[in-house]
C-alpha cells in the first residue's frame, strides 16, 4: 500500500508509482486510515475498503460516459516480443525486463494523471431509492419511507443537483434494484441506495453511492445510532453524501442541506408517520396523517413542517371528502399560515394557500402569488410547478402550462398526479387521442389510480364510445372504495341507452356523490340549460373546486353562447 506525500491520496497498487491526482511520487504506507469507504468521483472504479477511487475521463454528456470507463493501456504484444529477442545477453535480461515494466506502468500513470487532471466529471444527477426496511416489521416502513423522503429534500437544496423526486423513486420500492436500467429510465448519473434496521432503540443504517453506468460502489458507510438521535443522524447522512458528491457549498447553502425543523426524535418520527399517510392521496388517510401530525406539534409547538404537513393532510381531506369541505379548509388555510409564521423559507405552505385561494376562494391573483412564492422558495418544488401548470390551463394559457407542466416532470418524471394533470392539458386542448394514449400509460404504471380512469370517461364520452365511458366510471368507484355505486352505475346502462344512463345517474347523484359541476355537464349535454346552470350555481356556492375548469372545458361549449355563461365564469372569478 502507498500514500501520496503532497495529497494523502492512499492506493492499493503496488505497481503504481506516482500519485494519479497530483503526479508527486509515492510512498510506502504501511498504516492507512480506516474509516468510511472513501469519496469518488462518478465513473471511478469499485471501492476497496477505505481506499479512494479512480477518476472518470471526461463525457461530453452523462448519456456518452456509457462508453467511457477509464484509460487502458494496450500493448502491442508483436513490438514487445521482437524487444525481447533483442534482449540476448543473458546478464543484461534480469535488468531490462523489470525496467520495461516499470518504464510502461510510468507512461501509463503520465497518461492517466494528464487525463484525470483534465477529465474530472463530476454527479449532477441522482436518484435516492427507497430505503429498505429490514427490521422485519412492516410497521416500520413509515421510517424507512421517511428518511427517504428527508433526505431525498436536503439533497434538492443542492445547487446545479437534479435529486429525482420521492413519486419517481418510490415506483420501485420493493422491487430488484438494477442500476442501469434505472438510471435510463430515470436519467441520471448515480443512485443512492439504504438498508434500515431498527431493533428496540437501535437504529443501523447502511448506505451505498453507486455510479449508475459501470455499477461501481463510489461510497459507503454505516451508521448506527440510538433512535432518540433520529433527527441528528438525517442532518449528518445529508452532509456526509453531499461532501462525497464534491458538493461545494456555502455556508448558507451548507445549512439548508442540513437544516432540520425540530430537535424532538419523537416528534420527527410522529411526523414521518403523518406524511406516510398523507402521501396516499385518500380521506381515511388524510384522516390518520392529521393524527400523527397533530401529536407531532402538540410535542413541538414549534414544528413548522409538521404544521405545513397539517395544513396539506387538511386540504386533501377536503379534496377526497367533499361534504366536509367548508369545516376542513379554513382549518388548512389558519395551519399554513402558522407554519409561515414558525419559518417563512418553506415552500409547501405557500403551495397549500394558492390552492385554497383557487379553488375554495375562486381567486386566481391570489393562486398565481402564492404559487409563484412557492417556486421562488424552492426551484426544485415539482408540486409547486404543477400547480401552477393547472391554473395556466384553467385560463386558457395552454403554453405557459405545457412549460410549467414539463418543469414538474422534469423534476418528477413519474408522478401520476402530474402525468395525468397533462393528459388533462391535453384534454383541453380538444387533443382527445393524445389525452387517451397518456391517460392508458398512467394506467398501466397505476391500474388503481382513479384519477386516470375519470380522464378517460370523459375522453370516450366525448368519443362517444359510451359503453368504455361507462366502465371507465365505474372503475372510478371501485378504485375510490365505493363499490355500490360502481354496480349502480354499471347496471344503470344495462339497455345501452346513453342518456336514460345521463339521467339515471343525475337522479342517483347522492348515492353516487357526483360534484355539482359534473351534474351540470350531464345536464349541458342533455340540452337541459336551465338545469346546467342551476347546477352551475350550486357548484359555485358549495365551493366545488371543478369549476375552474369552466373556461377550458369541451362540455360547457353547449352553454357558451347563453348570456348566463358569461355570469359565471364572474361568479366564479374568472378574470374578464
């Protein structure tokens, strides 16, 4: 083993004889440091115990380091056989073969340090994947899943770092981790895997940094700590990965990426248990996250992101449960505004105020303030993008949305929310192919997700395939957990009568908890004005959040040209 005397760089090959960072010559070292397994550079070779890696040579871009693997020397075997027979003397031959050797190992050590010198590539992309629980216990994923998620947003306030989003990441969550075929799919340079254990008040975590193209190990390390040292472990995993990713930071850049919004361990782990919940998108979740959360900031009154994680779980229980809406979000906007008031740097409240100014206060200025506020706080917010992409194409700014849109994908490639959001641009656009090609695509990623199939009832109902319309909706109800009414609306189609089955369903509204501003559409393609309006102005005064679609949807084009429609797209506070 030899060590660099300028740089400490330390190397296993004995046969190298200058150091590869700095050219300045080796020397022995018998007692080289343990510790964690070293920093690297994308596209270096395997790690070896403590030992630091070789560097990749330059790519013009991260697809084209595919074919770049580092600097071989070729020999040419012909030109070293007719040396050799050059080489008769006996006594001279025991000298000049070791001395060829070492000449070359010299020529090609020259090569490489010219080329690592000049060469150096550096991650600009990664993917954290889902930390694997192998406690045991599948009570504990919310652990596992929250860290995750914790880290994967330290490493997004990175400068010049795309951190894959937790939505894209999480689609392989419990399946085979192939590097390369996930940093295709994913577009990145490097992945970021874990192991968790937690075993009574121990908590041992095992991470690895692999280059995504060669599948070397770049880095690794260990952690165990007790569970009440929680929060100091994520601050100190953040800033171990972002120094091995040569991050230089500042020290108001070097904060961020450390920051953490309390110092209880139990009131971090109620939180990571709040946002396990929230993130599935259903009322009976939202419902137990805003538990959680509530245990979170009655430990910590000071816990600005649990009371941002409060206000969301809120905003999605009114989303999800629509009856509740007018008790639930005024308790999500006074809970946003008190994260604000704890730590006016976060992004996600401001996110929540714009949603509730759009689609509770039908104030558009408002939506498009905050929103932008949002952004501003956080380049690398994909919700906050998206977002904004939907009150663009609620105005009819179809461009403006496809740019903001494709931000949020860019960020979060795989979001279902977003992917289906623009299948629903597409939509608006009277682009009803497109919008059904992404909608299925959507589906085949998410059989379940709801969402995809209310797209497509309304593209085949457009289509007038009415048959696939009808069971698109009723796989709308079964992926929501309402069986019954799936049957209803199947059975309400039985004699193939499409609109017996539009009048049927408008009577049965109800038991089905249709939104008024789709009873309005029915009504609008029956021809029945008045009764579309009547549901209109319901939809408006019950604070349906569907009616900022009325500008841009096709099934209000029935009732455009009424003198009525003008008043409102007024009422609901569309700007003139």
């Amino acid at each position: 083993m030899k060590r660099c005397p300028e740089c400490n760089r330390v190397e296993s090959d004995d046969a190298l004889v200058f150091c590869r960072t700095d050219g300045v010559a080796l020397i022995s070292d018998s007692g080289a440091f343990a510790g964690d397994r070293g920093t690297a550079t994308f596209g270096s070779g395997p790690v070896s115990g403590e030992l630091e890696t070789s560097l990749l040579p330059h790519a013009s871009t991260p697809r084209a380091i595919n074919s770049s693997t580092g600097p071989t020397t070729i020999l040419d075997t012909t030109q070293t056989q007719n040396t050799t027979r050059e080489l008769t003397r006996p006594k001279r031959r025991g000298f000049v073969l070791p001395a060829l050797a070492i000449l070359l190992v010299i020529v090609a050590a020259a090569g490489y340090f010219h080329l690592s010198r000049n060469h150096k590539t550096t991650i600009e992309s990664i993917a954290v994947m889902p930390f694997v629980n192998e406690s045991g216990n599948a009570d504990l994923d919310y652990l596992s899943d929250g860290m995750t998620e914790t880290l994967i947003n330290s490493l997004s306030q990175i400068p010049n770092l795309s951190v894959k989003a937790r939505s894209s990441v999480f689609r392989y969550k419990g399946k085979e981790i192939d590097p390369k075929k996930i940093a295709a799919e994913l577009d990145v340079q490097a992945m970021l895997t874990g192991r968790v254990v937690q075993r009574g008040d121990q908590l041992t975590l095992n991470l690895e940094l692999i280059d995504a193209q060669t599948e070397n190990v770049l880095w690794g390390n260990r952690y165990e700590r007790k569970s009440s040292e929680l929060v100091a472990l994520q601050s100190e995993i953040a800033r171990d990965v972002s120094n091995k990713l040569k991050a230089k930071l500042s020290g108001a850049e070097a904060a961020k990426v450390e920051k953490n919004y309390t110092a209880n361990a139990e009131a971090y782990q109620l939180f990571l248990k709040g946002r396990f919940y929230a993130i599935k998108r259903t009322a009976k979740d939202a419902k137990q996250a805003i538990e959680y959360y509530q245990q979170a900031v009655a430990i910590d009154r000071n816990y600005a992101l649990a009371y941002a994680g409060l206000a969301e779980a809120n905003w999605f229980l009114a989303l999800y449960s629509y009856p509740q809406v007018n008790e639930v979000v005024p308790k999500a906007r006074e809970l946003a505004l008190k994260a604000l008031e704890l730590d006016s740097s976060l992004a996600e409240p401001h996110s929540i105020l714009g949603v509730i100014c759009f689609n509770y206060d039908h104030d558009f200025a408002c939506m498009e303030r905050e929103t932008k506020l949002a952004i501003e706080l956080n380049p690398n917010y994909a919700e906050g993008h998206r977002r904004y992409g939907l009150l663009l194409y609620d105005l009819g700014r179809f461009e403006e949305s496809r740019i903001a849109l494709r931000r949020a994908l860019e960020i979060d490639s795989l979001s279902p929310v977003t992917n289906q959001n623009y299948a629903q641009l597409l939509f608006f656009e009277r682009k009803y192919d497109e919008s059904e090609k992404l909608s299925k695509t959507n589906i085949e990623l998410d059989p379940n997700y709801w969402y995809a199939h209310w797209q497509l009832f309304y593209v085949y109902r457009m289509k007038r395939d009415y048959a696939s319309a009808v069971e698109e909706l009723a796989k709308v109800q079964y992926a929501r957990g309402e069986p019954d009414a799936a049957k209803l609306i199947r059975g309400s189609f039985a004699g193939g009568d499409w609109q017996g089955f539009l009048r049927k369903i408008t009577e049965q509204r109800a038991r089905l908890k249709l939104y008024p501003y789709f009873v309005a559409t029915f009504f609008a393609e029956l021809g029945e004005k008045d009764k579309a309006f009547a549901a209109l102005n319901e939809a408006i005064e019950t604070k349906d959040q569907h009616t900022a679609w009325m500008k841009v949807d096709p099934y209000m084009d029935p009732l455009r040209d009424d003198p009525r429609f003008q008043e409102v797209l007024k009422k609901a506070g569309f700007p003139e």
